[in-house]
C-alpha cells in the first residue's frame, strides 16, 4: 500500500489541500475550499484522477468546510482509509522562536501556534484552528505543524537582528524570522542535482516570487539572509504588500492622514504593491496594461524589478560571490517577462540568458542561462506539500518531537 500525507494549508477564508504520495512524490489528490464564513455560498472544488468535483454551499466555519473535505474524499476518491495516510500535515507561517523544529499538535502546541498569532495575525490563527478540527476529525492519523519560519531559524544574527532597542526587542520577540522558508529549504536542496554541482559550498540566491514574494542567500543549503522579516511584509515588492518602505511612512498616515493601526494594516498588506500601484495584483494583468501603454504600470513593473535586482545584488556580497539563481512559485516559474528583465539589469556582470528556453513553458526543472553565463539561472517549480509531507511523515514515524510531545491514539 502507498503511503500518503494529507497536507493542509488554512487561511482565515480558505483551505488547500493535496494528499501526497510519498513514494512517487505527486499529488494524489487535491482541492480548495473558498469563501468560508461569508453571507455568500462558499465553494468546493477537489480534484483526482484527472477529473474536477465542484460544489456551491453556505461555509459556516472550518469545521464544517473541512468535514465537507472528508466527504469529497470519500465521495470521488481516493478514500482515505484506503489510501495509507500517515499523517496529516498542517502549513503554519509563523513559528517564532518556539518552534525552530516540526511539531506535533496537541493542546499545548496549538495553543502556542495561536499564541503566535500576533506575529502572523493573518496566518497563525486559521492554521491552528484547521489543525484542531482535523484532529478531532482524524484522532487516529498523527498531525504535525510545519513551519515557514523553521529554516530561517538558522539565519546568523547579523542577519535576523535589527537595529531597534535591545529591551524592547527582546521583550516583544522582535526579530526577522522569514517566511516561505519551507519552498526556499526545498528549492536549495534540489538545486545541486538540477544544475550538476556540488552542495558543499554551493553559493545561491533563490527568488520564490508569486503574489506573496521573498529572497534568500543560502550557502551549502544554509540559509544566511532572507528578505522578509518579522512579517511578511518586508522585502521584495508583492501581489498586495509594500515590501520595504520607510517606517517613518506610519507615522506620517497617523499624523496627516489620522489613519488607525487596522486601516495601516490593510493598506500595507492588501492594497499596496502591485495592486496599489497598478489596480491588479495578478502579473498578466499588469503585463496587459503596459501592452496598452499604461504607465503607471511600466513604473509599478520597473519598481518590481529594481527591488529584485537590488536584493540579488546585496546577496551576492553576502555570500561573496553567486553561482546559481533560481527563479521559483507563480511568477518565477512562469512569467518569462519578469525572469528576462532581471537578468537584462545582471548582464553587464556576465549573466547571460538564453531567450529561447527563458520563453519556453515548462512543468520540468531547468536551466535558461547560456553554457558561458557567469551565474547559472535556473527555474524550478517548487513544491512546498512534499516538503511538508516528507517532514511530517519523519514525524509520525517516530512518533515524537524535538519538544518531548508524544503521539498517542
């Protein structure tokens, strides 16, 4: 029998899901769960086997969504009893200084992930509610929390220390913890075999930008710099998000324009970046624009760009040198436009990019830059759910964690 794991990712109105065969790697199953707790009807949709299961209904609340999961699974297939699921395997964002490792969920560790909440308000909350309905729902199939902050845990102080006052720093666990931390681990250890090098002293930066966008440097697969920080606000340009932008700019909105903590939150995270700039958060929307000679989006774009460059180039001198870079999630992995504009602002350092294979569409790993490019470039699909279904499973094999939490039926 295969053995699977069914991965979860809950958001405050939504829910993904695959089940992952932990053989072959693929996603078995999948599907997404919409509009929850909205006064309009929430939507199912679950694929298998190459067909796709749609409903329409009102979604009261997390439970009711993820019971309604269950039932889809059982309904179209493949039957979870049937399917060798060893774990259940929950995506959280923010993981603190409290869990530099997986953990198993039980009472004492959901609580501590909602605690956590004031770290990643958005994220923390819904996840830990999605870990405590599906343990209830599968008492006997151990659950596991995985966490985006884990791998920049590793990050050396330097790096994840800012430059605020130490006792209000401490005090209030300020620090850059990063985020998307689980596709920059997984990315960085398929990267050697992809480009034929070894891992041992591997200079990379991989470049994980989709609507939610981040940078890491990593050397031999170690994380040294990332560009998100306490939240994951900081950094690159994104989908909905400023990015970095001057903190004095809160202070100027509560004072000239007598903005609250609330409307500062929104604007920063849902109505900046791309979307504040251009109206659109999607790339091929923005890409439409400048096609039509819109340009304010050829500056939204350009600022897009110049805030990629400028942290490929502080990464470089981190890491004393680069030999790969890698572009990866939604926008990396498919919009050439943005992978050749960047590369165009590296060319007077040698890097080189190969037009056709950097225009062409592809599912597989591989490498767009020329045999005599400076820097190797390389584009990967990520894949967050087998990484976290690969660490869950290790987790519910041994049946406890690095925190003393037992799995007991």
């Amino acid at each position: 029998m295969a053995k699977t794991v069914l991965v979860i990712n809950s958001g405050s109105s939504s829910i993904k899901y695959q089940l992952v065969d932990l053989e072959t790697g693929e996603g078995l199953a999948s599907g997404l769960v919409e509009k929850i707790g909205e006064p309009i009807d929430g939507h199912y949709k679950h694929e298998f086997n190459g067909e796709k299961h749609e409903l329409e209904e009102p979604i009261h609340d997390h439970e009711q969504g993820l019971k309604r999961v269950l039932d889809l699974f059982g309904e179209y297939g493949p039957k979870l009893e049937e399917a060798g699921i060893v774990a259940v395997g929950h995506r959280v964002v923010q993981g603190g200084s409290v869990f530099p490792q997986p953990a198993l969920v039980n009472d004492k560790t959901i609580g501590k992930v909602k605690d956590l909440a004031v770290l990643a308000p958005l994220h923390n909350g819904p996840e830990a509610i999605g870990a405590e309905v599906m343990r209830a729902l599968l008492p006997d199939v151990p659950q596991v929390f995985v966490f985006d902050s884990s791998f920049f845990f590793q990050l050396p102080k330097e790096a994840s220390t800012y430059a605020l006052n130490k006792d209000i720093a401490d005090k209030y666990h300020i620090r850059r913890y990063g985020a998307h931390g689980t596709s920059h681990e997984y990315i960085g250890s398929v990267v050697p075999e992809v480009v034929g090098k070894p891992a041992e002293g591997l200079k990379q930066i991989v470049l994980h930008v989709g609507n939610g966008a981040s940078a890491s440097a990593q050397i031999s697969g170690r994380p040294i710099d990332t560009s998100m920080g306490l939240t994951p606000l900081e950094g690159l340009v994104m989908g909905g998000r400023t990015g970095d932008i001057d903190p004095a700019v809160v202070f100027h909105l509560i004072r000239n324009a007598h903005m609250n903590v609330d409307e500062l939150d929104t604007l920063f995270n849902k109505r900046s970046g791309m979307m504040g700039m251009t109206g659109f958060g999607d790339l091929r929307e923005v890409h439409r624009l400048i096609a039509e000679g819109d340009e304010n989006a050829k500056l939204a774009l350009d600022v897009y760009i110049h805030r990629i460059v400028g942290y490929i180039g502080n990464y470089t001198a981190q890491l004393g040198g680069l030999d790969v870079l890698t572009f990866t999630a939604g926008v990396g992995e498919n919009d050439d436009i943005v992978r050749a504009a960047v590369c165009d602002k590296l060319a007077p350092f040698g890097v080189k990019l190969d037009a056709e294979k950097n225009a062409t569409r592809s599912k597989d790993p591989r490498i767009i830059s020329t045999p005599d490019s400076s820097v190797i470039v390389a584009v990967i699909p990520t894949n967050e759910e087998l990484a976290i279904a690969r660490k869950s499973a290790a987790l519910a094999q041994a049946g406890k964690d690095s925190y003393g939490n037992v799995f007991t039926r």
